[in-house]
C-alpha cells in the first residue's frame, strides 16, 4: 500500500515534467508502520540506523499556533502541506479560513486526515505530493509549508510559490536552522521576518533549541510596468485622453510642484502583455511592478505599486489623493499595457513614475 502511494505521486510529479525527486529516507519513512503515542506524538523506527525517528511532537503546538496566527486572516484561501498530528490544521481553522486546502502523502496518516476533516466543509484533502497543484489554476492567500522527509522542498519550493501564491500571499515553512540567517532555510528570499516562540521541547531527533523562530515572506508578485492604453492621460491641466489620441502629455517637477505639458513627439512608449494587474480606487488599472509617488514620513516618495496600502496618500493633479481600495486581478487574463518613457507624468490625475526605472 505505501509502495502504490509513492508510485502515484511520482507518476503524477514525472506527467507534469518536473523533476521528482526521492530519497531513502522519504521511502522509508512512507513504507514505515508509524507510531502514535498518547499524546500524540508520532514515531516511526528507521530500518537503517535502527533508531527511533520523531515526525511530530506535541511540543510544538505553540510554534504551529503562531504560525497559523501569523499567516492566516478569515476568509483566506490556505495551503497546508503536511498534516501530521494536525496541530497547524487545528490552529488553521481556529481563524475561519475560506478554503483550506491540506496535502498529506503517508497512507497512516491519510485515514486520520480524512476522519479530522469529515465535518469541516472548508477543508479540501489532497492525498497526494503539494507539488501535483501545479496543474490546478488555484492560488492561495498563506502556504504554510510542514512537510517530513520531503526532497523536493528546496529544489522546488520557490517556482512552486512563484506559482500558486497570491499577490500578498504570507508563506511560512519549517525552519530547520534555528536561526534566522541561514540563506538556504529561507530559500534565499530577501525580507523574511521572523516571529520568536518561547518552547520546552524534550530531547529529541530534530530540534533542542528553547527559541524557535517562525519565518515568514509576504509574496509580492511582480506584474510588469504599465497602465492599460485606454486610461486617462492627462494631457494638461484640464483635459485627458487614451493613449492612441494623446498629443501630449503632463508632467511635474516633484521637487518644486511645478506642471508643464510635453508634446508627444519624440516621446518613446513601450508596450507589453501582462497578467495580474491592480485597479487603484476603482478606475486605475497598473502593473504591480510600476512605481508611483507617495507620501511616506511625510515626504514624496516612488514605491512599488504592489507596495501601498489603502490609506496611502498618492500625488495627484490637484493636490493629496487618499488611496481607498485596492484590488488585484488573479486570473489569467492577459491585457496590453503601456509605459511613457518620461520621468513622471500624470494618468486618471494620478502621477506616476516613469522612464527606464518606473
């Protein structure tokens, strides 16, 4: 039986055309006949060293709590891979999440997963590897990655976030190190906080430290440059058009606030296909990866629009422009933007950045 389970999945991993990896630990431990203590703790015996192995213990119910508490908001579309003792997927549902997705490999374990979630209608089992998502369209607001014996997870994880996360999504794994500054453990991403969980853990095959430190990326996804060619190009002070019938074009001096009108002669404009695009208030459509002018510490300056949040004050035509909402287009759908290649100019009366390093 466990044989046939690992079998599936690696047939599953090959139709996809990603390399699956294997070890001899992932094929002991899924032909090993688990252990689960009392408390819950799950054992197994490894046939090679004859040693006593630790897949999960009661001891981090903290550190999956904080987990959970870190990455999940009612509502959410989660992923869960691993569900071991089912800790993270208690804590998980504690914060009413939309959907609840959890893959789980380990035939022992599967029954348990099945039984756990038998009258939670949120919940979606997988029983199969996280990595057979791939060919779902489905993203996911949290990934929160606990998987045991799992080669593919540092070969793979990346390009599989890259993939399912949604904009903003909050990503959290086992941290393994015990540190924070191991560039591996945090699959050399930038800007990974960290949450410190005071624990007590007995000794044991896989951690002993009295700290453990919860890593989290919140994932941008980067969209490209670009407003869609029919937006609102303001071409003075009093008049807009789209882009095909602009003439010219307004800009700013941001240092002094000075307007003047640039005639489109001359004035490169560069195009391309992008997915995923954000709509600002309600009525500007812009690429993530744009940058834009804000007011931060009370000063002007550019970031990033998949960097602001509501309430950011944006630099518009005729003075401060609240930001209000928000909203990011997940599907698929593919639109043609475009960028002015000048260094600021104004579209729907907002002003954006522009040239070589919008």
């Amino acid at each position: 039986m466990a044989a046939a389970v690992v079998v599936e999945v690696v047939n599953k991993i090959k139709n996809m055309n990603i390399p699956y990896r294997t070890s001899g630990t992932q094929e002991n431990y899924h032909a090993a006949d688990l252990t689960f203590r009392e408390n819950g703790d799950i054992v197994w015996t490894n046939p090679v060293t004859n040693e006593i192995w630790e897949v999960m213990m009661d001891w981090e119910i903290p550190i999956m709590q904080k987990a959970a508490e870190v990455c999940v908001e009612a509502g959410d579309d989660v992923l869960e891979c691993g569900f071991g003792m089912g800790i993270l997927s208690d804590a998980i549902q504690a914060r009413n999440p939309g959907t609840h997705t959890i893959c789980e490999t380990h035939p022992q374990i599967i029954p348990k997963l099945k039984a756990w979630a038998k009258d939670k209608p949120n919940v979606i089992v997988i029983e199969d590897k996280w990595l057979s998502l791939l060919n779902e369209r489905k993203g996911y607001d949290a990934i929160l990655m606990d998987t045991y014996a799992d080669p593919d997870l540092h070969p793979h994880f990346r390009y599989f976030v890259k993939q399912k996360a949604k904009d903003g999504a909050k990503i959290t794994w086992w941290n393994f190190s015990g540190g924070t500054t191991d560039e591996y453990m945090r699959f050399y991403w930038d800007d990974v906080v960290f949450h410190d969980v005071a624990i007590s853990p007995p000794e044991n095959q896989y951690y002993n430290r009295k700290v453990y430190h919860v890593p989290v990326k919140i994932y941008n996804r980067e969209t490209g440059f670009g407003v869609l060619s029919n937006s609102n190009f303001n071409t003075s002070e009093t008049e807009a058009k789209n882009l095909e019938e602009a003439r010219s074009f307004l800009i700013c001096d941001i240092s002094n606030g000075t307007k003047s009108v640039k005639d489109v002669d001359g004035v490169e404009r560069l195009a391309m296909y992008c997915e995923g695009l954000y709509t600002l208030n309600e009525s500007l459509v812009i690429a993530g990866s744009h940058s834009i002018y804000v007011k931060r510490n009370n000063q002007w300056t550019t970031v990033k629009v998949n960097e602001l949040v509501v309430g950011d004050k944006l630099y518009g035509k005729d003075g401060e422009v609240e930001l209000t909402s928000k909203t990011f287009d997940s599907s698929e759908t593919t639109r043609q933007i475009y960028k002015v290649m000048l260094n600021n100019y104004f579209v729907n009366d907002i002003l954006l950045k522009g040239g070589s390093d919008a």
